[in-house]
C-alpha cells in the first residue's frame, strides 16, 4: 500500500495548466491525482500538460487515472500533453496501447 505521491498544480502563460506528479501513482494515490486534475481543468485551460518525470511506480489505477484526465480534458476541448514520460512508463503505455491514445512529449533521442 502506497501514500506516496506529491501532487501539484500550476498554471502557466496563455492557458496552459501542468500538473506535476512525484512518487507512486497507485490505487491509494490515485484520487489525490484526480483531484489535482480536476483543479487544474477548472480554469479551463486550452492545455493541460501531465508532468510524470517523478513517478516512481503506476499500477492499473494510476492508468485509469490518466484516462480520466484524457477524458475530462475532452470534454473541455482541452488538449492533454503528457510530459517527462521516462521509458519505464513508455514501455508500458506501449504494452497496453495507451501510447496511441495519449499525446506522449518526444522521445529522447536514445528512443527515437
């Protein structure tokens, strides 16, 4: 069981907001994240950028959770990026397809 994730949210110039998570993305974590999503798409912004550099861990809830954001951003006819996504999360996004349903930032050029 995991409590470990640091959520925040931030709202940058011409309407973008980025919400930054830090740790485990997980069953337990996960509302903490829906929460900080749902803040961030209050204002409505034209881009909501997903910065996962600092996950350490995601289990099947934290990708229901990211579907949820793609969802909810949708619905606002706001753009979903997803940044700092490391190969561990590629990997995975590739294994479950969620790379052809998510905006992924560019791959580092080891990747490429």
């Amino acid at each position: 069981m995991s409590v470990n994730l640091d959520v925040d949210v931030h709202t940058g110039p011409a309407g973008t907001a980025t919400v930054v998570a830090r740790g485990d993305l997980d069953y337990n974590t996960a509302p903490a994240f829906r929460a900080a999503v749902t803040a961030a798409l209050a204002d409505r912004p034209t881009t909501l950028c997903l910065d996962l550099a600092a996950l350490t861990f995601m289990d099947s809830s934290g990708i229901v959770a990211l579907l949820a954001a793609h969802s909810a951003a949708a619905a606002l006819g706001c753009a979903l990026v997803l940044d700092g996504v490391t190969p561990w999360l590629r990997t995975r996004f590739a294994i479950t397809g969620l790379d052809k349903v998510l905006s992924l930032d560019d791959p580092p050029p080891a990747l490429a």
